[in-house]
C-alpha cells in the first residue's frame, strides 16, 4: 500500500465542482425522444379494424372491439382495436404490421393510477391526453413488415398476344401460389365485398397449405362458377382487400384459379358430384342458362328438385360464353365447368326462346317455380346520328359473333366508344383480329373509367389508343372510310352516381376517320315476356322484384341476375342465382310464409 | 470436421451425423456409448468445453433428445451430441465427474423435464420451482396457458369480435344466412355421397 | 436471545410460534384531530423509503431513479435495506410463484404505514408473462396496492410521477392498501395459499 | 481488511483439480460438505433474495464458521418466466419481443442471438448495413452494461461515488438508445432479417461520440478512485481468484476467463456479424482475482469505446437495413437444428434453437453467460471468504440471474 494509493481517491473531489447530471424536474423536463414507444394513437379514419393487430399481439393485448361512432362499412367492419396495459409490451409489433398504417405510439409515457381497470383504452377513441401526439414511434416505410408486392402473374407478351384468341394469362406455378398466399393476413374484410361471399380467408389458408382438395370444396360451397371467376372475376374483393392500401392487394382471383387449374381433372371426384342426390318431386323452370340460372340450377339441384333450363342459344353460358372473349376465358374451361353443374342432374332444353317458342304463361303454371336469369343481352344505341351506317357495330353483338367463332374482317383503324370492361374486351379483340391502330372514346376521364385497371393497362400495352374526354355526335360515311364526329367534353358536377357529369364543349368538334366504329356504352335487358305473366317491369326493362328475395309481384316467379338489377359482373349474377335457390327452396317448402322475417 | 466424426465413427458406432456449418456438427450416438463418447471427444479430441446440456421432447415419436455441445478451443468448433431416450422412462447417465457444470445442468433438466441422471449431486433437489405437483412444464403436454388461466386468475372483461362475423350481421345479414344454409346443403350431399362410398 | 434460548433453538429446532407475533394485525385508524391528522399524513408523504427488493425486471429502473441522474434523495425517497426499515414496497414488474411468498413475508414485516407500488403491465394482468406458467397475473389478489404505473419499463420520470401520485393519495388520506389488507386478511392469505404450493409461513407475522 | 486467520482459511480456496481425487466419480465439485448446526459453531444464513448486495434476485444460503463461509449453496428460480416454454407458443416473429426480457442488462444479445438462430435455419441474408448497425447497437450494450457493472463491483465494496457515476453514464447510452430505438431499456430492435430502423439522422454518431468522450473521461476518474484506491486494492486482491484449470472445469466463459489468462473470445474464436473487419485485441490478465476482473472490465469499457468509433468509420453510409420477410404471420422456418454463440460483457451467451418446420420454435434453450459462473463456481468460490465479501465476489463474477432461471 502506497501513499499514493491512499491519496489518489481524494481527486474524485474534483467533481463538485461540475455541474451536476442531475435532471431538475424530471417529469416536464426531458419527454420521450421521437421514436420513443409510449401509449398507442390510432387514426381511426384510416384504420379499418382487419384485426392483424390483434393476431400478431403475443400478448393478447389487443381486443377489436365495436366502437361508437364508428359502424361497419364496406371494406371497413367497424371494430377498433382496445388495448390492455395490463398485457401490452410496447414491442411495437402491432404498429410495424398494421397494414393501413393507422396505428402509432405516441412519445407520451407517464400514466399512474391507483385504480387496476381503468388499463384498458380504445386508442383514437377515448379521450386521452396524448391522442392527437404527432411525435413517437410510427411506422416507417422499412419497419414494415407486410410485403406489398403481388406475385406476378405471368402473361403472354403483349406483341404475341396481340395476334392470338389464347388465353393470356399463364396461371400461377406452385411457389408463386404459395408466396401470395402466404402474404394473406386472413382478416375477412374481402368476405363482405364479395357478392356471394367466398370465404376467401379459408381457401387461401388450404393453398397454403397444400389443400387444394379442401380448397375446390371450399369454393363449391359458395360458388360453382370457381373455374370462371378465377379468371374473368371483377374482384372486388380486391378493391377492399387491407393490403390494397399501402401496396397491392393479394391476387384473391388468380389464387382461386389455382386451385381450379390444379384439381380441374378430378373435380365430380372431389367434390362427389354425379353421386345421388335427394330427389323431390317439385319440379323447377330456369329460363336462360347463364351464369344466374347455372347457379340456382346448381344449388337448387342439391335440394333436390328436378331442374329444367330454357336456354335460347344452343350451348350455355350466357355471358360468360357469348360476353367474353376467348383470351381471358377459354371456351373449354367454361364447357367443362358447366359440365359439372349438368353432371348433377340439370335438364337443359336448347334454342327454345321463352316468350316465342313457348309462353312464360305456361311454364309459370306447369311448374312450381320459375326463376328467370335472362341477363341483359341487348347492345345500347347511341342516340346519335348514323347508328345504321355500314361498319358501325354494337359492343356486345360483336363479341356474340366472335364467340360463335367468326373473324370478321375490320380494317385498318376501329374506334371503341365506352369506358367499361366490354369496351375493353371489343378493343382488345379488335387488336387480335388484325387492326393495325384501335382507339377507344370515353366521355371521362381514365379515374372515371368503369373498368378494371388491370384490363386498361394490358390494353394500352397492347397499343389500344386512349382518347378521354371525347364523345361522338355524329357518324357518316364518304368512301370506303366512316368519318366519326366527335366533340370535346369537360367534368361538370358530381351526378347521382358521384361521378363528375361530362358536359360538352361547344364548338370543339372534329372528326376522326377509321373503318369500323364499335359502340360499347351499355346492354339493356329484353323482358318483352313479362307481359305474358303480367310480371312487372321498371322503366328501365328490368323486372320489378323484391331485392332481398328475387320474388316479383307473380309469387312462384323469380328474377335475378343482370335481369334483375340491370347490367353487372358475372360474380353478381352468380350471387343472386344463389340467393334464388334460397328463396326458391323457402318458398317451396313454406308455402303461404313470409320469405323473411 | 470430417476427421474427427470419422474417427468418432470408428470407435462408437455413430447413428447419424449432420454438419449444419463447417464448425458446427450434430452426431447421434446410443445412449450406453454416448457418456464414453463425450469422454473421449473431451480426452482425446480436445472438446474440452462443454457449453450447454439440453433436451427436447419429441412428443410424437416418444422420445427425449438430450443434446450435448462441446467445443473446442484449438479448432474453435462444436460437435453436439445428440442421444434419443425413451420417453416412458427417461434415464441417462450422469457425466457430473467430467464437468463442475453438467451437475447444474442435469438439475435442470431433471426438473423441466423429469429426465433422471442417476448419481448426479442434488439432482432431486427442485432448483428453479417450488412446490411444483404437476407434470415437468417444459413437456411438449403442459399447456402453461391453460395453466395459468386456471391458477393465476386472469383480469376479466375481456372480449373481442371477429370482423367477418361482425360484419355479417351489420351488413349481410339475409344473404348470410342464405351462405350458411346453401354451405349445409352442398356439404351434407357431399358429406352423403362420400359416405355412401 | 439468551444463550439458553439459543441453545433450545440448536436442539430443538426453530419454531417460528415462539418467536414471532402471530397476532392479527389491527387496522389503524387514523388520528381524530384534523390538523393533527394532515401534519402525519404530510410527514407520511415525504418520507418515502423504499424496501430494496428487485422483485423482477423494474429492478434495473431502481438504480437510475436513486443515482445521480434521477436523484429521488430530494423528495424524500431512499432505498432502505430492510423491510422494517421501509415504508414503500415496488413491485417491480412479474412476480414468480417463489418470490412471491418472500415479498409476503417481506411486506407482512414492513411497519405501518406501507405502501405498495405496482411497476408495470405484469402486475396489472400478468403482461407479456400472462400465459407463463410460473408468474402470477394479478397482484391486487395477493397484496393491496395503492399505485399502478404502466409501462414496460416504465422510465424513471414514469415512476417518479408514480410516487407523486403516491404522495397525493397520501397527503388526502386515501392511501388505504395496508388496512385493506388488514381488513380481507382472510381473503388475501386464501389466494395466497392457492397458489403458494409449500405454505410454511405463520398466519401473520412481523 | 484481512485477519491471519481469514488468510489461513482462503487456502481452502485455492484447491485445484491438481489434487489427487480418490473417488473419480465424487470430485471436490460434487462433494456434499455435512456441517452440524446443532453443534453451535456454524450459523446458517440466507443472503437474499431480499439483500442489497445481490446481483438480482437469488438466494445464497451460506454456513458461516464465524464470519468465514464454509458451505454455500446458490439458490435460484426468483425471476423463472418459462421463457423456453412461452417461446414454443409464439410464432418467430411473437419471440423476439420476449426474448430481450431473459438478460434485463444486456437485452440486445438476446435479440440478437435469437435473430442469428432464426437466420440460420430459415437461411436469410442480413444486409451489410444491418450488420453493421447490429455490431453497434451490441457494443453499445455492452458499454451500458459494463459501466453499471463496474459501479456495481466499486459499491458492493462501500465505494459508492463510482456507483453514481457508473448509473448516471449508462443513462446516457440509453438516451442514446431510446433515439436510435424507441426504447430504453428493452430495445426490441433486432429482429430477424436485420434491424428495424435506420438512425434517426445523420447527426447520431456525432452525439454517440459525445457520450464516449464522457465515458473516457469517466474512466481517468475511476482509475484514480477505485483501482488506485488503498481500501479497494486491499479487499480485493487475491479474492476469489479462479485457477485457470477451473476454466474449461467450469465452463467458465468471457472476463472471468480471460483473467485466468485463458484466450477466449467468442468475438476473435468464432467471429459473428462484422468483427472479423474490426481491429482489436484480446484483454487477457493473469492475477484472476476480483482485482484483476474488474480491471479487466475496466478495459473492455475501453475496447467498445474504440470498437464503436471504428464501426463508425467503416460502416457503409447508405443501404438497407433489413431485408423483407415473408408473410411474419405464416412464416414457417425450415426444420433443423442450431446453436449460435455471441460473446456479452459476461462470457459465452448461446442459443440453440431447434425447429420442425412450423410456425412455432419447436425447442429454445438458452445459454445464459452466468449460467455455470454463478451456480456450480459461485458455490465454490464463496468457501473461505469473508460474509462481507461474498457480495463482492458475487458481482465480479458478473452473476445475472433472469439469465440463468429464464
């Protein structure tokens, strides 16, 4: 031991000379740093209670729960997440994964209270001291940890596409099925937005799996047109879907296909069709055999009655056969799908039209019940001048002849007029029938366009011209070209519809040349039979029914589909050919009640 | 690496071997060799660190796996020894005498699995529990959750909703019903017909 | 102890009847005079000692708040060593089954008046150790406590707001979690005996 | 201060494998001492759980022969969470807020090591920025971390200055965390596939190097009051020394080792992230004593100091941090098997981590560092010492017991 050794210590005196670490008023003086986690905030706006908070909380923290003022909506279910500080970690977690981006901790920390209930808050709710906090943690672009891409789908290339009917799109190889099923958060909000309400959430958990037996069952639950909305389907489970709003959302259709694709062979197997079903001795008219009728046909079929279809075309399909072109759904698939709803007992009279061949009278009394899915198969004309110039084409009609298989010959340059996903399907057509430039006209604008995103960029990428804002006024002919007169519109005032009204501009015309002019504005239903019934009709042609039960004012006659509520998507039609057989079987069963309470 | 599995190969039959990196090797060894074994690898080939004792429960197939890793400061890598006991009575040998820390390790073992190391030092002594009369809790058949709901009287007034069966009855509650009835139809034939098989 | 009664001890082995008071604790009622009554609670208040017991992970928050940078000395709160020196029990954070029953034993020997802090989510609905099977989830079953402050950690500034919280409760005579317990005894020392496995403490003893 | 007879009784201290031992299946480690309470020359007495001087909380249940120890028993399973358990019910990415809670000092290790496992198995790629800030974010830790440890070694011998500034300075390290990570003592930070975030703003390193600039001087401070301090030299040196042979014996790992004078270091033996580019040495000492430990603590504070400066100066400026997973909520690891190692202010802390090819660890185990150190050693090393050192002893061997019950 030296002196040394006894003296040095006494050098740590030093420091009372410095000012000292000590914090003045620790509770006002220092807050929580920018990224500090302290209670959480919650943008109830944005938020749209999906409950993936919920799920990946370890310590079942998080509860959703209905939350005043806020009500379920579509692609929101109205539930808030609650959160218990008698569980929560501060982990951040629930924040890194919110899919919307709602959720946030704010730099508050300090909350004391001596009473063990009062922990548990609805962030953005209750009234909290901290609930407007701009500062702390939130989720930054690479915290997150969703994955916002979509798998890919593998596509033809646009310039080999562009010379042939083939189907586009490839489908999804095993791996890429996996990868975008696997980014599925199974929160359910897409289950409300779909018409006939898929569940959605289970069949991509069988993909995920690799059950796709359970998958195609899952789906024949809900809907036997699978095959078909795998790929013609709108999706507007997609336009709800939570992933959808911070990137992209899953590819909910193109997962069903896969499914389809992979169990197609053995699918009466699967799904044990073919196999005896209870028979009852009510026997059923279905008039129009498209994707309504087929439907209630299907599940009418389970119930037991004997099913007849009237069907004025010599094959089935409707729409999907005679609306969409072969590239987006080969004829084979529909054949062999609708094979499966016949393979369970259908009887299908062909090219017998309801109204001519036979009255509706008369089947409305011979049967018990009668569901009529006619669909809306007549083009709308524009009321313009030159409707019955040679070249000028209506939409629908044009896909009807090349469905039948014909290739007519269009010329040089086609204009399309509409904004819809039959505009797209004529113009992407007309590309593949050789016209070198294609042109579409719309009133609006690209935001206001009725179709899909998706069918707008493929056609540009197959060189589909887009001119907005314009509108024809008047077609003529001089030589051997159509000399199309347009004008130029502007967005007015929100419409009914809550799309901005174009008006025109006056004095803005010009004219375009080309050789054929497709109009592709609109279809409306043909229900010149009802008379025959004394079934009643709107003013708009569609039958007058009641829209929960399909019934109209003749009680064992059913409409639905594109009949019924006016032009739609197949998944609509669909859904009301389920809820036919529904009501059909209440009807049927309990005669004199009402169909609801 | 290779060398030395190969040699331990020779010596005691080595059941099956896995290099998960280049200083990192699982070699499974029979239970009445694998005490030897460790020795050896320790005396011979220089594994003279034992860094941990563990086990796992392969409730499935019936067996615990205890799992020794040695290491080796010359060569800087670990050979883990892997043993398969039965499950109905799972003893294995105490290796107390080759490390002062195999004993603390065996207690623990002993107590969160109940595998006996006969011989090992206050090996029946409980260590980290006390007053434990249930099955050892890191068997793959405790549930601590249910456990700990039943014992430690969680905080009440706790519910949650589902979103689809919220939104279910908020917004679709007819066409809801028409899903569910026509989903008990399509499967009740389905169920039928695959009976009937 | 005489040497004889050490000698009864080394022969007889100890029993914890004889030497401790197994009597049942009173609830104390405070003083009738009112300006009496506010000086005692307003000493009360300022003289926070805390019971040096890092009962879980909060511990390593204890430090900071009693060292140079947080430096509580100045509102009248000080770690203590022993339970009868302190008036203010942290529970910081989980409770395993084991510890348990020596923070009973170490609050049961604490004098009046005595509080109890609870630190964190665990001691609200068993926090992120919920599902464990060895910590307890709700410490209002086993003692009475008088201030809960979240978080997890909570900060130091969290826990000093705790005490302020504390201090006012105090100084308003609402602080009651001691004669709480006194009061449902039988209630406290029967959740504690459910889950207490080896229960071999006297009734009550301090 | 040390009486002759205090000196007498260390020798039995220093009993080494060395000695003949007669039965080879009862060594010295595995002997049960039998004391006669009854006689009236032994005391048994429980130092903690409820102790000033314990790292945490444990129990040691000491037989005292005057105020000498010659039987002591650790007790632990205080703070026993079931982490191994509650891990097996979370999926992967649920376990890596839970993980950090198992070392209350050291928390990042935890994430890291399980991150490390989890990307092993499921072979994931960490980009070379997230390495980069991993390395710091562990040396920054591992700073805190020793800091307090070191006030913690001065106060359990009655120094208690060192004690404040060791506190208040891991106080700022943990400023400094809370800006890098939102969190100050449970960073959560490190999670599979890299880190969460980047730094708040360029102007961090700056700041960082403000709080090392404090340290270093703290540390001129320290020296003069603690290492050249009479009382501390004298109580210390040649406490609980450790021979070298006791080393691999004991398992024992990290400073304790390296003041044996054995080379181990995880961080030179088995590089991980991105020591292998960092220049350093490894701090080796021979003494072995209490002395000697917390010296050698002393200059690992330093050696971090000079390692983050360097990570600063090497790390790339830009790139990502973490690279994207898969769906979190269905991820599935492949099955397989793994121990990783990483080397904490206290030694070898491990993970090995079995998995089945679920969503769910099949099987966690936790290496904790202090594992062996302050269970079998601890029980060793306190026969011969005086009641009044065993808390000093017990903080220099750097005991953590959440750590060691998990």
């Amino acid at each position: 031991m030296s002196l040394k050794d006894v003296l040095s210590p006494f050098s740590a005196w030093k420091r009372t000379l410095e000012k000292p670490f000590t914090i003045k008023k620790p509770i006002t003086e220092r807050e929580g740093e920018d990224r500090y986690r302290g209670f959480h905030v919650n943008d109830i706006e944005k938020c749209i209670g999906c409950g993936t908070c919920e799920e990946i909380c370890q310590n079942e923290a998080i509860d959703m729960v209905e939350s005043y003022p806020i009500t379920a909506n579509k692609g929101d279910s109205g539930l808030r997440p609650q959160i218990d500080y008698g569980r929560c970690c501060w982990c951040a977690l629930c924040v890194d994964v919110c899919p919307t981006g709602s959720l946030g901790m704010s730099n508050d920390y300090i909350w004391v209270t001596p009473n063990p209930d009062e922990w548990v808050f609805k962030p953005g709710i209750d009234e909290k001291e901290w609930k407007d906090d701009d500062k702390g943690y939130r989720r930054t672009e690479e915290a997150w940890l969703l994955d916002p891409e979509q798998e890919p789908m593998p596509v033809l290339e646009p310039e080999v596409r562009k010379n042939t009917f083939k189907e586009m799109a490839k489908g999804y190889q095993v791996t890429m099925a996996l990868e975008e099923a696997s980014r599925c958060l199974e929160c359910g909000i897409c289950i409300e937005a779909c018409p006939t309400h898929m569940d959605i959430p289970e069949y991509i958990r069988a993909i995920r799996e690799n059950r796709l037996e359970d998958g195609l069952k899952i789906l024949y639950d809900t809907n036997p047109f699978s095959e078909s909305c795998g790929r013609v389907c709108t999706a507007r489970c997609q336009d709800v879907c939570v992933l959808g709003h911070n990137g992209e959302p899953i590819a909910i259709r193109w997962l069903k296909r896969y499914i389809t694709d992979n169990t197609y062979e053995k699918r009466n197997e699967i799904l044990g069709i073919g196999k005896p079903l209870p028979e009852s001795d009510k026997k059923i008219v279905i008039i129009g055999g498209g994707p309504s009728g087929l439907t209630a046909a299907f599940y009418l079929r389970n119930y037991g009655y004997q099913i007849t279809i009237y069907e004025k075309h010599d094959k089935l399909g409707g729409m999907l056969r005679y609306g969409i072109p072969e590239y987006r759904l080969p004829k084979e698939v529909l054949d062999r799908e609708i094979k499966t709803i016949l393979d369970t007992g259908v009887e299908v009279k062909y090219k017998v039209e309801v109204g001519k061949d036979v009255s509706l009278k008369e089947l409305q009394e011979t049967y018990d019940a009668v569901f009529i899915s006619v669909g809306a198969q007549k083009g709308t004309e524009m009321p313009i001048e030159g409707m019955d110039t040679l070249g000028v084409l209506i939409g629908v009609d044009f896909l009807d002849r090349i469905a039948e298989g014909e290739r007519p010959d269009l010329g040089e340059k086609v204009i399309v007029v509409g904004g819809g996903n039959t505009a797209m399907d004529v113009c992407r057509s007309s590309v593949r029938l050789g016209a070198k430039e294609v042109q579409v006209l719309y009133r609006r604008t690209e935001q206001e366009m009725p179709a899909n995103d998706e069918e707008i960029e493929e056609a540009k990428e197959e060189g589909v011209k887009f001119e907005f804002l314009t509108s024809p006024v008047k077609i003529s002919r001089k030589g051997d070209k159509l000399q199309v007169e347009c004008i130029r519109m502007k967005l007015g005032e929100p419409d009914s519809s809550g799309r901005r009204r174009p008006v025109a501009i006056e004095g803005s015309n010009y004219v375009i040349e080309a050789d054929t002019c497709v109009m592709a504005i609109g279809q409306k239903v043909d229900s010149e039979m009802a008379q025959q019934a004394n079934i009643k009709t709107t003013r708009w042609g569609t039958f007058d029914i009641d829209p929960t039960t399909l019934q109209t004012n003749v009680k064992n006659v059913f409409a639905g589909g594109d009949c019924g509520f006016g032009p739609d998507d197949a998944i609509r039609a669909i859904a009301d050919g389920k809820k036919a057989a529904y009501f059909i079987n209440k009807f049927l069963t309990k005669k004199g009640e009402p169909l609801i309470d | 690496m290779e060398d030395i599995l190969n040699r331990l190969d020779q010596k005691f039959y080595v059941q099956a071997r896995y290099v998960q990196r280049p200083n990192l090797a699982f070699v499974t060894l029979k239970k009445n060799v694998a005490v030897q074994a460790i020795t050896y690898l320790r005396d011979v080939e220089g594994f003279r660190h034992l860094v941990m004792i563990s086990a796992v429960d392969y409730i499935e197939q019936n067996m615990f796996q205890l799992t020794y890793i040695l290491h080796n400061y010359q060569l800087h890598s670990d050979i883990a020894v892997r043993v398969e006991l039965d499950r109905e009575n799972p003893v294995m040998d105490s290796l107390h005498h080759l490390w002062a820390a195999a004993q603390v390790y065996q207690r623990e073992i002993k107590e969160m699995f109940g595998i006996d190391f006969p011989g090992s030092p206050r090996v029946d002594e409980p260590m980290i529990l006390e007053g434990w009369d249930n099955i050892p809790p890191m068997r793959k058949e405790f549930d601590t959750k249910k456990y700990s709901e039943e014992t430690y009287f969680p905080r009440e007034g706790r519910a949650s909703c589902d979103p689809v069966k919220i939104m279910e009855k908020k917004l679709y509650r007819v066409e809801a019903e028409v899903k569910y009835e026509i989903k008990r139809v399509v499967r009740d034939n389905r169920n039928k017909s695959a009976d009937a098989n | 102890m005489e040497d004889k009664e050490i000698k009864n001890v080394m022969d007889e082995g100890f029993k914890p009847e004889v030497y401790f008071c197994d009597a049942r604790p009173k609830v104390v009622t405070p003083v009738a005079n009112k300006f009496v009554r506010k000086f005692y609670n307003w000493a009360q208040a300022n003289s926070l000692w805390i019971l040096a017991f890092g009962t879980g992970c909060g511990s390593i928050e204890l430090p900071p708040l009693y060292k140079a940078r947080y430096d509580v000395s100045r509102f009248g709160i000080f770690p203590r060593p022993t339970p009868r020196q302190a008036g203010v029990f942290i529970i910081s954070g989980y409770l395993s089954v084991k510890t348990l029953k020596r923070v009973i034993r170490s609050y049961e020997q604490m004098q009046n008046p005595k509080f109890v802090l609870g630190l964190g989510s665990c001691t609200v609905n068993g926090g992120m150790y919920f599902d464990s099977y060895n910590t307890i989830n709700r410490l209002d079953y086993y003692l009475p406590v008088d201030v809960y402050i979240a978080g997890c950690m909570p900060r130091p500034e969290a826990l000093i707001a705790g005490f302020n919280e504390l201090k006012k409760l105090i100084k308003e005579g609402r602080a009651e979690g001691a004669n709480k317990y006194v009061e449902n005894l039988d209630w406290y020392k029967a959740n504690q005996k459910k889950i207490i496995k080896d229960w071999d403490l006297p009734e009550y003893n301090w | 201060m040390k009486s002759k007879e205090l000196s007498e009784t260390i020798e039995i201290n220093q009993q080494t494998p060395t000695k003949t031992i007669l039965n080879p299946w009862q060594p010295f480690w595995a002997e049960q001492k039998e004391f006669d309470l009854k006689s009236g020359k032994y005391l048994k007495i429980w130092h903690g759980p409820q102790h000033p001087g314990v790292t945490g909380n444990m129990a040691l249940e000491l037989t005292l022969q005057g105020d000498v120890v010659v039987d002591c028993k650790t007790h632990v399973g205080y703070l026993h969470r079931g982490f191994e358990k509650l891990m097996e019910r979370r999926k992967f990415i649920q376990c890596f807020p839970i993980v950090c809670r198992i070392c209350v000092p050291e928390p990042d290790y935890n994430e890291y090591l399980f991150a490390a496992a989890v990307e092993e198995l499921a072979g994931i790629q960490v980009p070379e920025r997230g390495q980069w800030i991993r390395t710091l974010v562990l040396e920054m830790i591992r700073l805190a971390s020793l800091t307090m440890g070191l006030g913690g070694q001065a106060g359990a011998f009655g120094l208690v200055p060192v004690g404040q500034w060791g506190v208040a300075h891991r106080d700022f390290i943990l400023d400094l965390f809370e800006e890098l990570t939102g969190g100050r003592i449970y960073h959560m930070y490190i999670i599979p596939g890299g880190v969460r975030q980047d730094f708040p703003d360029d102007e961090f390193p700056h700041r960082v190097e403000l709080v090392l600039q404090k340290l270093e001087k703290l540390i001129l401070d320290i020296e003069k009051l603690m290492f050249n301090n009479a009382v501390f030299k004298a109580r210390t040196k040649g406490l609980g020394k450790i021979p070298a042979e006791w080393v691999e014996l004991f398992g024992i790992t990290g400073t304790n080792a390296r003041a044996a004078g054995v080379p181990i270091d995880v961080r030179k033996d088995n590089p991980y992230l991105v020591y292998e580019q960092l220049d350093f040495e490894m701090i080796l000492g021979s003494a072995s004593d209490v002395y000697e430990r917390s010296l050698l603590r002393k200059e690992e504070i330093l050696n971090s100091i000079n390692l983050i400066r360097q990570i600063f100066k090497k790390m790339p400026n830009k790139g990502e941090v973490r690279i994207k997973l898969p769906n979190v909520l269905h991820w599935k690891v492949p099955a397989g098997e793994t121990y990783v190692r990483a080397e904490t202010s206290r030694g070898e802390m491990g993970y090995y981590m079995v998995t089945d090819g679920s969503e769910y660890p099949r099987r966690v185990h936790v290496r904790g560092a202090s594992y062996t150190h302050a269970m079998a050693l601890l029980e060793q090393l306190a026969v011969g010492v005086s009641i009044a050192d065993v808390a000093g002893l017990m903080v220099s061997l750097q005991t953590c017991p959440p750590e060691i019950e998990r």
